[in-house]
C-alpha cells in the first residue's frame, strides 16, 4: 500500500480529470488523502480518499471568482492576469500547511498550486509527480524541432505580469532558482493528459503521456428530450465556452449560433447555467446546461470550443477535430496546438466574430486533413497507458 497525498485546486477543470485517478488508486488499494476546496470535499469523499479543506486564505468558489477572491473584481485583461498569478503564489504557505500534515510516499499536486514550487525545492521530500491537465507551459527549449520558439503564453506574460509573482515567490522561499510557474519541469514526472502528438516535443522534460482521464456520462448529466435529433443525418456541431468562463454567451456560443444558423449541420451547445439571449433560437440550435460528452462526441462532426484542455483533448478521444477560440488563462496556448498538431483550426481571440466561426467551421468540415488528423491523435491516445498502468507509474518505488 502506498501512502499518495493530491492536491488539486477547488475548479471543475481540475477536479473533474483528478477523480478517475484517485478513483483508480483507491479501488487498488493505496491510502489517498485529496487537499481541495470545501466545494468539492464530498465528490473525494465519496471515492473513498481522505479530504483535508484548504483554509479559507487558499479556498474560492469557481462560481463565483469575484466574491471569494477579495481584489479580483473589475480587472481584466493582462491586469487580471498579473493579480491571478501573485494570487496563486500568495496561497501557497495556507497550502503547505494542509499538505504537510499528511504523510506521503508520493505527492500529486496541481501546477496551479504553488505549494508544488516549495515541494520541489525540498532536499527531503516524498516523491512528486504534477497533475497534467493543463499544457505544459515552461519554456520550449529552442533546440527541439517542430514547434515556435517559445510558447505563446510565454510571449504575453511580460515580466509586468509575473515580476509581483515572482517576486512573493521570493519572499516566501528565497530566490526559487527558476520562473515560478516552471516548477513541474523539475518534479519527479508530469502525468500530461493528452497524447505526444498534442504537445510540443520537449526533450529532457519528464513527461508522461497518460491521455484524457476525465469521465462525463449520462449517469451524471441526464440526456435532453431532444437527443434523438443527433440522429437525423446532419453534421453535429458541438458548442462549449467550457465550464467556468460562462459569464458572457456573446464572447463564443452566442455568436457561433448566429454563424451557423440556417446551415446544413444541427448545432449542440452547453451553456453551463448561464441563459443566453432573450428570442426564438435557430431551427438547426438545441441547447442544454450541461451534457455527457462521452455520448455526445462520438456523434459529433466538430467542435467549436474555448480552448479548456481537458475539453479539447475529449474532443480529440473521439477524433473530433475543433475549432477553438480562446485568449484567457492558458486557452492561447491550447489554441496554438491545435493549429500545430493539425487537428484544427485555432485563434488567440477573447472574442468570436460569426463571419470567422463559419468560414472556420465550414473548412474543418471539409477539409478531411482536419479529421484525420484528430483520429491519429485519438488512435495516439487509445495505445496510451491504461488506468492500472498510471496507478503502477504513480506508486512505482515506493
């Protein structure tokens, strides 16, 4: 039996690929303790791990970022980013003192959590593997064929917005000895949710290419009333601004149904609570809070997302291929390996225009390079390790 302690910051998009691995290590036996949000104690519980809470300093509500985050409030932009960062950095002494109370012979941690930048630093630690559900964001070393130089991301995060960051990092540890942020490049592996062909190469870096973990099945989000209509021979076009950023339909959904309205394909869009416009929706539009993607996307001609990885890569499961429109958090950089790996078509844009989502989505349809290209990454994917085989890389030595 081994003693596995995660730490996984309280949000949907991490939460929801975390609990098929604690699952697994559960039902194999091992003692898991999870150290999350007060929101999702009960979703760990039930798996049968042990939940620490994160204290209120390290703790927000995904629903609503602006009231539990003191400060966030009207900023946008790159102002937001630069607050969002130093915000991460500051949490990491409240997440430290969760973690540190609870004894592990192997540490799984967030990249969001910082508590990872002083585990890593650490002569005598357990050992730890970071949870890859996000891109892998350090720098691309300029030696490795087949990608830009450096990630976009990279390019936009001026040292305006990571020095207070950095900066914290420093006054709580000491000069840390690299970008905060680039701490998993030096922890003792990163489980990567996705396939080789989905990130660019990184030689040296210790990534372990696990494929998509996350489950969404109609046991947990009930099949609409009009679900038959997936069956009646037009191309099926999923829709998704993920499930946070749903604050504003106009920025993806809104304007995607405007775009493909009266066009030969049946447009199926989530909208994750949030109501969209007042009037009458195209003929050719459902739409739902939520769906189960795993029924969902093997009927699905394309994809137009916002760029969330974990949704874009159980796109790519099921040899989807996507049009992407992104620019918040990591979504540029998921947009840029789209566009890379050739499974789609990807734009660094806060905002959709109707025009540039038809003519997109008109070419992704069409052109069958596009959906060649998402089968061999999902073909990647499925030769990819199975659920016991993470387990076993997870407790291997210990």
């Amino acid at each position: 039996m081994t003693r596995v302690l995660v730490g996984v910051q309280p949000a949907r998009g991490h939460v929801g690929p975390t609990k098929p691995v604690v699952a697994a290590l559960v039902d194999a036996g091992h003692e898991v303790t999870v150290v999350t949000g007060a929101r999702y104690w009960e979703a760990f519980e039930e798996l049968g791990a042990t939940v620490g809470v994160l204290p209120a300093e390290a703790d927000f509500d995904e629903t609503d970022l602006n009231g539990s985050i003191p400060g966030r409030a009207g900023l946008s932009g790159l102002k937001l980013a630069r607050f969002e960062l130093t915000h991460f950095v500051r949490a990491m002494p409240a997440q430290l003192r969760v973690l540190d109370e609870h004894p592990a012979d192997v540490v799984l941690c967030d990249p969001l959590m910082m508590a990872g930048l002083a585990l890593v630093r650490r002569t005598a630690r357990p050992r730890l593997l970071t949870l890859g559900f996000l891109p892998f964001l350090p720098p691309v070393p300029t030696a490795a064929p087949g990608h830009p130089v450096s990630g976009a991301i990279f390019k936009a995060l001026v040292p305006w917005v990571t020095g207070p960051a950095q900066d914290l990092a420093k006054d709580l540890l000491g000069d840390p000895g690299m970008l905060f942020t680039d701490w998993p490049l030096h922890s003792d592996g990163v489980l990567q949710m996705t396939c080789p062909g989905f990130e660019y190469p990184r030689p040296g870096a210790p990534l372990h290419f696990i494929g998509p973990t996350t489950v969404s099945a109609a046991s947990e989000h009930p099949l609409p009333p009009w679900w038959a209509d997936l069956d009646g021979g037009r191309p099926v076009v999923h829709v998704t601004q993920g499930t946070v950023a749903n604050d504003d339909l106009g920025r993806l959904v809104e304007p995607a149904i405007d775009a493909l309205a009266g066009e030969d394909v049946l447009v199926v869009a989530t909208t994750c609570g949030t109501p969209l416009r007042p009037g009458p929706l195209p003929d050719n539009v459902r739409v739902a809070d939520f769906l189960p993607y795993d029924e969902l996307l093997p009927r699905c001609a394309a994809v137009v997302s916002n760029g969330g990885y974990g949704g874009v890569n159980h796109a790519l499961r099921y040899g989807v291929p996507l049009v992407v429109i992104g620019a918040s958090e990591d979504k540029r950089e998921v947009a840029a390996r789209v566009t890379w790996s050739g499974a789609g078509i990807g734009h660094a844009r806060a905002k959709a225009a109707p025009r540039t989502l038809r003519r997109a989505v008109g070419e992704v349809l069409t052109d069958p390079r596009y959906r060649e290209r998402a089968r061999e990454l999902a073909a990647e994917m499925a030769a990819g390790p199975s659920m016991t085989e993470v387990v076993e890389l997870i407790t291997a030595g210990t």
